[in-house]
C-alpha cells in the first residue's frame, strides 16, 4: 500500500474515533469517508472504532464497487453520492448524537437562532424526510436537504456533516450538535429569536475569509 494512501486510511480511522471522544457516536453507528483520488476511503460495516485499522478502511468506487472481502458502511450510498455531486467537499462524516437527533427525531429542521448557523452555508439546517438507511431514496433526499448547506440532518436518524477536509468535516459536526443543544435548552427557557436572512447572509460572507474555527466576530 502507497504511503499516501495508508495516510488517508489512518485519518479516516482517526476521525472515526475523535467522533467516539467527542460524543457524537456510541457503539457502531455513524461511518466517515474522504475523497482519495478516484475513489472513496469509506469505514467498514459494523466494525466498532476501538477495532479498527487502516487495512479496515474500504476503498469504494464512484460506481459504487469494492474488494469483495471488504464490505463499506451501510450508508455508502450518500457518501458516495455527495462526494460525487460536491467537487468541492472531501470528507463527510454521518452521526447519530443525541440533540441533532432528537430534532430529526421530531422532523425539525434548525433555524437562524444563533450567528454560528451561517458556518453551515445558510439561514437553517434543513431535515430531510425519512427514508430507509442505506437506500438510495435516503441518499437522494439527503442531497436536497444539503443544496446549499454543508450540513443536514436526517429525519428519525442522525445528522450529515461534509467538509473540505476531514478536519472540517468533523468540526462542523461539533457545530452542528452545540447548536442542537443550544437550541434545546433555549426552547425550555422561552421562545427564541431567530435572525433574518440578510442578518445570516451578512455573517456568511464574514465567514468566507475565516480559518477552519471560523472565528466569531
């Protein structure tokens, strides 16, 4: 194996555990992949992380092809297809923490209700509806709830995150679950206010020119 290569597969085995620190998965659910030249670099099918290594990792085609020993997440099919549909993302990591998933639980969608959301692409973070994991139903309405966004969440299922970079991919996942929670405990306390769409649109073009952090203003 290419050095290159075995370098991709230990990153991919790296965010797929940095998600298990961080909370945003327990057990075996949730997958990452990353663009690899012709190709994907996807985690295996229900393979725990502390378990996994780089010769783990499947190298998965755009046509959707692998080694036949090997057997790619479940949900191949949307990593697959946003990679191929966004040239400009290289890494998408999937999620079932607890605040994300309990507003795709309820079918809610994320509106503009803290600056931070503009880091997503837009004034809200659309749900899709609800399809059956690992279908292709799934992965076409995950592709519509990402039009314009980086991220989405899946109805009665989990969250998508996808990043120019695994790295990104991963914080923006870290985002999305902060707001999630954020979001939680601030419909206890009342009824949020949510910003406008030229209050969002003004931070989305700030945030253009900022690092991986986006660092607030």
């Amino acid at each position: 194996m290419e050095t290159d290569e075995r370098s991709a597969r230990e990153s991919v085995v790296a965010a797929a555990r940095a998600m298990d620190a961080q909370g945003l998965n327990r057990g075996t659910s949730g997958n990452v992949s990353l663009r690899f030249r012709d190709r994907l670099l996807i985690t295996p099918s229900g393979l725990p992380t502390a378990r996994m290594g780089p010769d783990d990792v499947v190298p998965l085609k755009f046509d959707g092809t692998h080694p036949p020993d090997q057997r790619p997440s479940s949900e191949w099919r949307f990593h697959r297809d946003i990679l191929a549909s966004r040239p400009e993302l290289a890494a998408v990591v999937h999620a079932h923490p607890i605040h994300s998933t309990a507003f795709a639980m309820c079918g809610r969608e994320i509106p503009a209700v803290h600056y931070m959301i503009a880091a997503f692409g837009g004034p809200n973070v659309r749900c899709a509806p609800y399809a059956a994991y690992g279908t292709a139903e799934l992965s076409e309405l995950a592709l519509a709830a990402l039009a314009g966004r980086n991220v989405c969440l899946l109805a009665n299922h989990g969250m998508i995150a996808a990043g120019e970079s695994l790295e990104k991919a991963l914080w923006l996942a870290v985002e999305l679950e902060t707001l999630c929670q954020q979001y939680a405990v601030a419909l206890q306390v009342g009824a949020p206010m949510i910003l406008s769409d030229h209050e969002i649109g003004q931070i989305v073009e700030r945030f253009r020119g900022y690092g991986l952090n986006a660092s607030k203003p």
